[in-house]
C-alpha cells in the first residue's frame, strides 16, 4: 500500500482533531508507518524529522529501545486492571518516584488518562475541597488572558484561546480572565520581570476583591504554550503563590505541557521555586507512547477528602482507565532515562546551539520576537515589526511555513505566525541546524509579499 491509498482510506472514515477537514482536499494528509528517534517514516521511503515531538509528547525519540522493553514486559505480566479496589506495581511504583521528584509537599496522586481530564479533575477536586471545609461560597475559577488547558468543557472555560472556546461560550463555566504577563506584550525598555510585576497587579486586585468565592489561580508556568508559545517571568509565580496563600485560594499548576524538563528544569514551577496545591502532569509523562495523566496534590488536600463513608466526602471521579498499567510503565521507563542519562544538562547546551542558531532571525523584517525557554523556542511573524502587527489569522502563513518544512522532511506546525520548536530531546546538533536551517526558509518564504 502507497501513501495515496492509506490518504483515500483514511479521508473516508475519519475525521481528524483540530482539523478543518476540507482542507485535506488540497492539503495531503502524512500516513506515518513507522517512527525511529526524531524521524517518522511514511509509506513510501520519505521521512519528517519530528520537531514538534508529536504534540509536545514525545522526549526521548520514537521506538526507544527503553521503553519499547520496558512495555514488551509489562505486556507480559499484566495490560490493564480496575484501578478502584485493585492496585498494581507499576502505579505504586510511579507514585513512589513522582512524589520524590515533584516540588515540596506534593505527597499524592490522582490519575486520569489525559490532560484535560487532569484539568477536570484538579479544578473538581480544588471546589470539593473547599466544599468539604464549608466553605460553600467558593464556587469560581481565575484564569489567564491567552491560557490553554484542554478541550473538555470544564478545562474549555478555564482556558481562553478564542479559535477553540468561542463557539462554545454558552455551554461553559464562568471564570475571572485575568490579562497574562506575557513579556512579548511589553512596553518599550521593559524587562520580562518588569512586565510580570505590572501585570500581577490585576491579579492582586482580582484576588484581594472575591477571595471569597474563588476556589482556584489555574495557570500554566512560564509559557503558555497553545496559545502561541508565549513566555512570562517566573517572579509572576512567586508573587502569586504568595497571594494564593495570602487570600487563601489554591494555586492549579498546568504543566501538562512543559513539564519534565522542557523548560530546563524537570517542572517549571522549579524556577520560580514554587510549589503548587495542584500540579498536572501528562504529555511527556509517559516519553509519548501512551495517554496518561496525574494530579499530584498536598497531604491536606487528601486528609478534606478523608473521612466515614456516611459522611460523603470522598472523591467520587473516575475514569476507565485509571492508571493503565502500560502507560505507568512506560513512564517509568521515561523517568529512568532521566536518571541514566543526565538529560536536563545536555538539553541545556542543546537548547543552547537551538538560541544561538535563531538568533539572526532577530534582525527578519518579518520577526517580531524570537524567544526561548529550555527546549522551548518560538519565532513570531508579523506584517508590521515596530507595531507588532500580526498577519491577518486568514493568511495563514503559519501554514505556508509547514508546507515548506513538509517538503524538506520536516514536521513543523506553527500555531498562527508563531514558528516554534518543540523536539524530542534525542535530537542531534545536526538536526537542530537543519531543523532551524528549514524554519528560517520558510518564514523567508511565508513572509515575501
Ligand atoms: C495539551 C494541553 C492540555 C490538554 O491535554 P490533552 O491531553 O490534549 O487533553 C492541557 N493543558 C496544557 C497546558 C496543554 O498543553
């Protein structure tokens, strides 16, 4: 089978994420048959070098030796088993190991099978605990301006990207949308931290007014990632975990994205030392290879929720496939590459070569900012530099760029204008070259008239 049967096949039956599907009428589709390290291969000899990590899952490369063993063994001993009742070796085992690397006084763990659950369950379980307290009144959520936490209705209206909430509006929750201290927003001469002090202001004022009916900050530390790779300070998190424990709200940590050393430390709450009340983990958890997700809480949270069953204060949410055996082996095969093979150090000088390499794009008549945290990097576009000007959204010129890199055995998928760079962490310093090499063609490209 060729590529263009799996394509015919496929646009039959399928109907893909986030995906206007009539674009494929003239956009191929890429049927992958298989993956090794940073390449995916398809069905006809061509290979993409995976620069995005396959939504931001992937760390250590496709196929990895490790965790492919890791799961053939567990295959062998046991798939999956009721997670209510029943327990099993490699979540105790995770568990262990999570709560020993996890910022202080994260002691629990709550699993569900993907970001947005976790989301769901972080804010259902922050409400319940203040219910719990008696503290009925509190009942709302803060958020911030441009933050992504998933697709389900309650991580929906916590977030605030308008391309994926608006339609959506009447059927969600109401939450207090507090402007970001996104440091691309900055006034002129401004430092990233003058922006962060500024902007915690509004957040101040939100928190001090209707401390007693807010339950919950939810924010995804250091950059906002689908909402364009936008970076803040980490003296932003400072300052409000400091309010949280002011006005008594609970701090909700979203690294679903940039945790597991994405950012340069293995959490990103690290940099700005500070420990959440709830902190979401998935994506990387498990290397890439299965769905998986887990709120790590604090001891006083579980003790709220602990009590005589007639008193009905138990956290009654569940999914069906919490805490899959698989999934918690192949994240512990994940967490034992981090402690084989000192990952966050040479991520360091390779995020190192991935900076020095874009930083000419600074002077591109069309670069509003190139930015950087760790192995996070992102290339704004716009139509008017000195006035930040973005390009119409109907351009897509961010499209442009991906049709480029597709045609140079690259997958990269600009959110918007923005060109970002997400790679597993096992790409070499060739690849990061070729990788920057392609991306600056097809801005060049994207932005000629
Ligand atoms: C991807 C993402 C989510 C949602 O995770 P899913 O597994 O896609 O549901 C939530 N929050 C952040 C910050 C994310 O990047």
């Amino acid at each position: 089978m060729n590529n263009r049967n799996w394509i015919e096949r496929d646009l039959r039956v399928l109907w893909h994420p986030c995906t206007q599907m009539k674009d494929h009428e003239w956009l191929p589709l890429v049927p992958i048959s298989r993956g090794e390290g940073v390449w995916l291969y398809d069905f006809e000899g061509n290979r993409y070098l995976d620069a995005i990590s396959s939504w931001w899952v992937n760390l250590f490369g496709h196929g990895n030796p490790k965790i492919n063993m890791a799961l053939r063994d567990q295959l062998a001993k046991l798939e999956h088993v009721i997670f209510a009742g029943f327990t099993h070796e490699p979540i105790i085992e995770l568990s262990e190991r999570l709560t020993s690397l996890a910022p202080e006084g994260l002691t629990r763990c709550f699993y569900a099978d993907n970001g947005s659950a976790a989301v769901e369950v972080a804010l259902k379980m922050s409400f319940h605990y203040w219910q719990n307290q008696g503290k009925t009144r509190k009942n709302r959520f803060v958020t911030l301006s441009n933050s992504y936490h998933g697709e389900t209705l309650g991580a929906l209206s916590v977030g605030d990207v308008a391309l994926y909430k608006k339609t959506y509006k009447p059927l969600l929750m109401d939450c207090i949308t507090v402007p970001a201290p996104d440091c691309y927003l900055r006034d002129e001469g401004e430092s990233c931290t003058e922006v962060a002090q500024r902007m915690f202001l509004h957040m101040k004022k939100v928190l001090e007014e209707h401390a007693d009916t807010i339950c919950a900050v939810i924010v995804e530390p250091l950059v906002q990632c689908a909402g364009g790779m936008r970076m803040y300070d980490p003296v932003y998190l400072r300052l409000l975990r400091d309010a949280c424990d002011v006005y008594g709200i609970h701090l909700i940590a979203d690294e679903i994205a940039v945790g597991f050393g994405r950012t340069g430390t293995l959490f990103a709450c690290e940099q700005a030392d500070v420990s959440p009340d709830f902190l979401c983990l998935s994506k990387g958890l498990t290397g890439g290879y299965l769905p998986l997700s887990v709120v790590m809480t604090h001891e006083s949270v579980y003790q709220a929720f602990y009590d005589d069953y007639e008193n009905l204060k138990a956290f009654l949410h569940s999914h069906s496939y919490t805490g899959n055996p698989l999934a918690c082996r192949a994240a512990l095969a994940t967490l034992d590459i981090f402690d084989e093979e000192n990952v966050l150090e040479t991520n360091r000088q390779k995020a190192a070569l991935l900076g020095s390499l874009l930083e000419p794009l600074l002077d591109h008549p069309h670069v509003a900012e190139v930015r950087q945290r760790g192995m996070i990097a992102a290339v704004e576009m716009v139509k008017d530099k000195r006035k930040k000007t973005p390009y119409p959204w109907q351009e897509r010129r961010g499209l442009k760029v991906y049709q480029h890199a597709l045609s140079q055995e690259m997958l990269l998928r600009p959110l918007g204008n923005v060109v970002y760079f997400m790679p597993p962490y096992v790409i070499n310093e060739q690849q990061i070259t070729d990788m920057v090499g392609v991306a600056a063609r097809g801005i060049e490209l994207a932005t000629a008239k």
